[in-house]
C-alpha cells in the first residue's frame, strides 16, 4: 500500500498547516488525490462512484471541515435533485472507507491527510475557520488514553479532537485588535 498524503488546501497551505504535516508528502493537486483515492478503494475491492468521488472532491476543494448540508446544497448545484440521504451515503462510504473525518466538535467532515493509511490519531480543529490539523503521536495518543481509563472513562470514538484556533485565525484576530 502507497503511503502518500492528500493536502486538504484548495489553496497554498499556510505555515501552521506545513509545520503540522511536516515530512508528509501530498499530491500536487485535488485531480491526484481523487486518482489516489480511487486506487485505494480498488485495491480494498470497492468503488469510488462518481458521486462519492464528487462528495470527496468538494471536501478536498473546501480545504476545511465542511457540514453535510453545505455538501448538499454544493451537490445541489451540480445535481438540482440531490436529497440528505445521497450525501449521507457518500459520507458514510468515505468515513468507513477511512478517507474522511467526522469532526464531532462542530459536526463536520474533513477529508484524511492521509488518504491510503489513515491513522485516526488527533484532530485539532480551529474553533473560527474550520481548519482541522491531525497529529500522529502515538506515544501521547497512548498515555492520554491510558488517562483517560484511569480516570475511569472509556473513550466513545477512535479520534480525539482537541478544540483551537489556528495560526492564521491568531494573526487575523491579533491584526484586528
């Protein structure tokens, strides 16, 4: 299996969203990440249907965790009859596919940095823009975890998200006040 990495950004990645992926390699474009996608679900013996591969490919546009209902009305756009469950059904495929994440926190999605091996370590997800972060400590991952139970919880989910503001939000709330 490929261990290549899809950047989320539409756009030029800001200095936070580099120092967070620092050492990961990213196709060049969304067109790359698609094709990568694909050929992950091939060699997993399942199919990115156009429409799933729609859905993916606005979250790769979007560059940040997008709610299913702007997915929708996006999709609406394309496809004038497109309905909730249609994008539920995509989403769902992505998720269990490891392709996208659900970011409890504000209930949106937001597609893996790591589109053939996602890791489900910690998400941090700005709190203003929706930019989300993933973080692969798995020795931090681990102790926090063992916190947690010791404490006498169990965790509900795979992913621990942690609630920020990102350095772009910083400097733009910094040079409005």
């Amino acid at each position: 299996m490929k261990n290549a990495k899809a950047s989320v950004a539409a756009e030029k990645p800001s200095p936070a969203h580099a120092r967070a992926h620092a050492g990961h390699r990213h196709p060049a474009s969304p067109e790359a990440a698609l094709a990568l996608a694909d050929a992950y679900c091939r060699e997993r013996g399942e199919k990115l249907t156009p429409l799933r591969r729609k859905v993916l490919e606005l979250l790769l546009a979007s560059g940040r965790a997008t709610k299913a209902y702007s997915l929708l009305d996006e999709m609406r756009q394309i496809h004038p009859g497109s309905a909730p469950p249609t994008v539920y059904r995509a989403l769902d495929f992505l998720l269990s596919a490891g392709l996208v994440h659900r970011v409890e926190s504000i209930n949106a999605f937001t597609v893996c940095h790591d589109l053939t091996q996602c890791q489900h370590g910690m998400l941090v997800v700005c709190q203003q823009c929706g930019s989300v972060a993933e973080l692969h400590q798995p020795k931090l991952r681990e102790a926090l975890i063992a916190q947690v139970e010791h404490a006498g919880y169990r965790l509900a989910g795979e992913e621990i998200e942690l609630k920020g503001l990102c350095a772009d939000c910083q400097a733009a709330q910094a040079a409005s006040n």
